[in-house]
C-alpha cells in the first residue's frame, strides 16, 4: 500500500509511478529535482533517520537541506534547523537546549566549548528509495525554530505538524496559491518564512519553487516566477534597480513580510510593476495569521485581515477590549490552528505568552478599522529588534559585548534604518582606565560567537546610557 504524503501533498508517489512528475519542481544551488528526485531521496532519507526523534540540519540554501527537511518530514522525525553563520555560543545552546541527536547532513566546522558531538547521518542527493512510509500523526512536531526574545538565549518554538498544515492552507486560500504557481525567493532556511512557506509550502500546494540563493533585485528578475517572498529589506533593494523591478511585471503576486512594508516602497513597486503588493504578517510562534487578499484590498502599511481560523483582538494595558476604530491602538492577541505548542524547555515562558482565556499574546501594538484590517504599529518592547527581518534581542548582544573588556555597560537598539527597517546599534559605556573601544572588534565579537547576521551594524562610544530613577536604560531616548 503508498499512502500520499498528506503533509507534503504533491510528493505523491501514485502519481510519479505513474510518470506524472514535475521535472523541475525544485530549482536550488545549482541543482534541478523533480518531484520524485525530491521523493525518492527524501524516503531515503527518512529510512536512515527514522530511529531518532530529533536531528539538527544545517540550513544552508542547498538541495541536501530540502531533501534532509523533506526526510525528516516524511519520517515523522523532528528537524532543528541551524542558521549556518552560528558561532560556537548559539550552536552550543541551540544544540544543548534542542537534544538534537544527530547532524541530518554535514555538520558545521564550528568548535568551542559546549558544543555536544554528534553523529553525522549523510545526505545522499543520489539515493532512491520507494518504500512506503507511514504518515506521521499531526500532533507530532515537525519544527524546532529557534527565535530571540528579548533577553537571554533564543527559545525553541515548537511547530506542529498540525499547525504547519494548517498556516499553509490558509495562506494557500488567501493567495489562491495553488501548482499552477512558481514560487520565487531567496531567503534563508532556518525560519518560517523561508523554510517553512519558501520550500514546504511549495511542496503542499505542488507550485514549482525556484531558490535564488541571495535575495538579490537580479536574481528575482532572471526567475520568472509568479509568486515571490521577501522581507521588506528585499523590496527596498528591488526598487532601487528599476529595470530588475519592472522585469517582475509579469509575476502573479509579490509577497512582503517579516517586517513592515515602507509605504513609499509598495507605492514604488507598483508602479515599476503594475502589481500591487500583498503584504502579510507573523511570528515565528503563530505562522501567518494576518494577510492582504488576492481578491481583496491592498492598502499601503496594513496587513489586511485575519487568514482561515485566525481571530484577533486587541487589549491595552489593563487587559480593556480596544475598540476596532482604526485609531485606538493595543496589544494584538491571536488564535487559530497554526499557533505552536509551546517553548521548548520553557514552562514558564509559554504560560506567560497565552492569557488565561487563550489567547497568545503577540507583544505587537496594533489597530483594526472597522473592517477588520489591521495595521502593525510597533513592538512593545524596545527589546526585539527586526534588522533585514531578522528577529533579534537586544538583551542577547549585550550580554556577549559584556564580556569584552573595554566595555563597563552597553545598551544596544534598533535605530531606524533605510535599508534594513532598523539598523542594531550598540551604545557602549567604556571603562575610564580600559582598553580603547573598537568598533569592528565588538562587531566581530557578536557576529563571531552568536551570529553573523546578529551583528551590530554600528558602535557609538558614549560617557553614560540614559536611565530612569529605577536605574533602567531608556531606550527609547537611544532611539
Ligand atoms: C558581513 N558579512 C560578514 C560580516 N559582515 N561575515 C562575517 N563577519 C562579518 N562581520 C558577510 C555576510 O556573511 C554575507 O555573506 C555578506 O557579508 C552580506 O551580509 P549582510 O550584509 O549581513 O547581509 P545583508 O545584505 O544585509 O542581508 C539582507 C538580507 C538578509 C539578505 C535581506 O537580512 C536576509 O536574508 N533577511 C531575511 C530574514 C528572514 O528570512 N526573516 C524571516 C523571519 P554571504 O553573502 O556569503 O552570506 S520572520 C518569520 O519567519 C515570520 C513568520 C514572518 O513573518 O515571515
Ligand atoms: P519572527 O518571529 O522572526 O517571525 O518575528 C515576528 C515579528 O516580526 C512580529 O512579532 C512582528 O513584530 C514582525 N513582523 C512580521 N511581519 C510583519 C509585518 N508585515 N509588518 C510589521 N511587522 C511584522
């Protein structure tokens, strides 16, 4: 008997027996796979991991991290994925904190202390296998995303089966996302938006994916795709090389997320275009839950409206209703079925994330009209940075740039920034009889040990950081 992936729905083995494959349904890192090199590989895969119950995969933009994720998938086996500029600090406590008990794939050149060795399970792009693998239950988890929050080490989101099911057909009904569609971006493999809509949406809604290795405006433009995925970041650099915009006019949708849109950047893009685009929100912890329509308005710095099974609401400090008046602004809550099951190892911090009536608390201040649209103002808390859409806490960076001896006290923010929506900057205090302040070495420092894209962009050297009577940095003046 071959049951159909019901997860990974156009890997259907019936069908490729039948010699109706996609031949180019993945196009990365310089390699073509059809629908059943994706299978036939991936079950291959599955056979070699399926004792384990979680392994960690290097989330290099290749064909080995699709067939490793698709594997894992297939298997039922949990897959941590890595980012692959990670230094020794954030490999030890992803690795630590998962129980990751393998690398599926070649692990990172990375030493240092803390670090657990693990077994290595190979990869092989080449290998077939047709056995029929059962399908795993929804309750499993699919994905350990790691994610910062505002202090200490990242949390380890966990992502059903269930959920990730869920999240894509919702998106797959607000987009009409569907195989007739090739799906275009070049983002990384280690977060939701590029692993888990950029490479296991195609794969459930059967549109062709085309992996561009950078998000570059180029690269998009010599794809021909009709759907493409980028953070903001992406589409500033796109509008920039007017004629790689206007090469995209032939596309179907263009997709922004991660971070908000500039209005004058959508404004750009349609007109270089002729497309108007589609801007959705997220979080690492609920998938997508809020997004324009393709058969609805698109309205410049909102995200449109609750996708398939979301509701939303918003709540001001108190814990009061805020009135839906498109003015009044609170804290956004949420629930549907793409919510995640929990931190891992963190009781404590799951609970606080939910309100006691169920609702997850996102910790983005938002409004709704009166139609249900929503705008995202801002976060909460000055403390979780979005650099290029990257999701990053100021507590983490601060605590590594303490461990450097020219610096007394830092405070590191997000200060807004053209290119990037907002720029990290960390504000260092130096010690009157230390070593001198050296930008790059604070900035190697932090992209060296936790990661690259972590990185402070910028250092400024300051005599004291403003602070509160409580003695708290405020860092809304930094800003
Ligand atoms: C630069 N480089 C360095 C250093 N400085 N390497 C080592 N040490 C340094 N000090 C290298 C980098 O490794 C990289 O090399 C190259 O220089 C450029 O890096 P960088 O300047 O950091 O990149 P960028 O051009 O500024 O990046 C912009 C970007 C990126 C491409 C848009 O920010 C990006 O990929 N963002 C996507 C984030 C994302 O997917 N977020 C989704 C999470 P090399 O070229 O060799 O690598 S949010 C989510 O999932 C939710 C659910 C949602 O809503 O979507
Ligand atoms: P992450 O967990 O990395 O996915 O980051 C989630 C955060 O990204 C959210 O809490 C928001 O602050 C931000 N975000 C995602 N999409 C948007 C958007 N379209 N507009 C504004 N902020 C967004």
């Amino acid at each position: 008997m071959i049951v159909v992936s019901a997860l990974l729905r156009s890997l259907n083995p019936i069908a490729v027996a039948r010699g109706d494959d996609v031949p180019d349904a993945v196009r990365i890192d310089g390699h073509t796979l059809s629908r059943s090199d994706v299978l036939g590989a991936a079950t291959a895969v599955a056979a070699r991991v399926s004792r384990a119950d979680r392994v960690a995969v290097v989330a290099t933009p290749t064909a080995t991290t699709v067939v490793a994720v698709v594997g894992c998938l297939l298997a039922g086996v949990t897959v941590v994925p890595v980012p692959p500029d990670s230094g020794p600090a954030e490999l030890a406590h992803i690795l630590t904190d998962s129980g990751a008990q393998a690398w599926l794939g070649p692990a990172p050149e990375v030493a240092g202390d803390g670090i657990p060795e693990l077994p290595v399970l190979p990869v092989r792009l080449h290998a077939r296998d047709w056995h029929h693998v059962p399908e795993p239950d929804p309750s499993r988890i699919a994905f350990v995303l790691y994610t910062s929050g505002t202090t200490g080490a990242p949390k380890g989101v966990l992502l059903s089966r269930r959920a990730v099911a869920a999240g894509l057909d919702a998106l797959a009904e607000a987009w009409d996302w569907s195989d007739r569609d090739t799906l275009v971006h070049g983002l990384p493999l280690f977060h939701v938006h590029g692993l888990i809509l950029g490479v296991v949406g195609a794969l459930r809604t059967g549109s062709r994916l085309i992996h561009t290795g950078r998000p570059t405006p180029q690269a998009y433009a010599e794809a021909g795709g009709s759907l493409y995925f980028g953070v903001p970041t992406v589409w500033t650099r796109m509008v920039e090389d007017e004629d790689c915009a206007r090469a995209l006019s032939g596309a179907r949708l263009l997709v922004s997320g991660s971070a908000p849109l500039p209005v004058p950047v959508f404004e750009r893009l349609r007109e270089l275009t002729g497309l108007t685009p589609i801007e959705r929100y997220g979080m690492s912890e609920t998938m997508l839950t809020l997004s324009t329509r393709v058969d609805g308005e698109r309205r410049p710095g909102w995200v449109g409206t609750p996708v398939a099974g979301v509701e939303t609401r918003l709540r001001d400090g108190q814990g009061r209703d805020v009135p839906h008046d498109g003015e009044s602004i609170g804290v956004l809550q949420v629930r549907g079925p793409m919510l995640f099951d929990g931190y891992l190892n963190r009781p404590e911090a799951t609970a606080e994330a939910w309100t006691d009536d169920g609702w997850f608390v996102t910790g983005d201040v938002a409004v709704i009209d009166a139609g249900g649209f929503h705008r995202i103002v801002g976060r909460e808390s000055t403390d979780l940075i979005k650099s290029g859409g990257f999701r990053v806490g100021a507590g983490e960076i601060e605590t590594v740039l303490l461990g450097h001896p020219a610096v007394r006290e830092v405070a590191v923010a997000g200060l807004p920034d053209s290119d990037l929506g907002q720029r990290i900057v960390a504000f260092v205090v130096p010690f009157d009889d230390g070593p001198e302040v050296v930008a790059d070495e604070l900035i190697e420092l932090v992209a060296g040990r936790l990661s690259v894209h972590k990185r402070p962009r910028e250092v400024r050297v300051v005599r004291s950081l403003p602070r509160n009577a409580m003695g708290k940095v405020q860092k809304k003046l930094l800003q």
